[in-house]
C-alpha cells in the first residue's frame, strides 16, 4: 500500500525551504566570523501570510538574527496551507549561519 503523504509535514518543510533559500550571511557577520543556528517559531495563516515570528533559541547577536527575521519576511507569502491544517501553522524553522572553511 502507498503511504499518503503527511500535510502537516509536507507544508512544515515548504516552509523552512523557502526560508533558507531567502537567508543571506551578512557581510559584516562573515568579516567577523561570526557563526550559529537562530532559532525562529513562525506562525503562517491558511493564506500563506505571515502573523507572527519568534526568536526562541540560539544566537541572538544583532546581525544573525535580523538576517534570520529578513529571511522569513523576504519568504513570505508562503504557498496557501493545505484545508486539512486549519487556519494556522506554527513551524520552528532553524536558521544556520557557517562559514565556508578556507
């Protein structure tokens, strides 16, 4: 039999893929090297719209986590949810910051 695939899972990866492919080093933080993983808790509506976004662990220094907040904002609007999530979607998304080793 085949398996049906996971809504719940499919939307919470969309979600955290387009978030990374928005997320951009910034330059002052590399010059620094300046590394680590910004923990955020997005709350996505059905519609795709963003209603909230939450640092809840990891690196707080300045530029990381503004990086990491304009990664979701340059994300957004995510795909509509599927009707089978309700109105809501609450993801935590990581956001890794490394380096390239020379």
């Amino acid at each position: 039999t085949a398996r049906r695939s996971d809504p719940n899972r499919t939307a919470i990866a969309s979600v955290r893929q387009r978030v990374a492919q928005h997320r951009e080093y910034p330059y002052l933080a590399r010059r620094a090297n300046l590394e680590g993983t910004v923990c955020l808790r997005v709350v996505v509506a059905a519609s795709g719209r963003v209603l909230g976004v939450t640092p809840t662990c990891g690196t707080h220094q300045p530029p990381l986590l503004d990086a990491a907040l304009a990664s979701v904002s340059n994300a957004a609007p995510f795909p509509p949810l599927p009707a089978a999530l309700g109105q809501r979607l609450t993801v935590d998304v990581p956001v890794v910051f490394e380096l390239d080793p020379m």
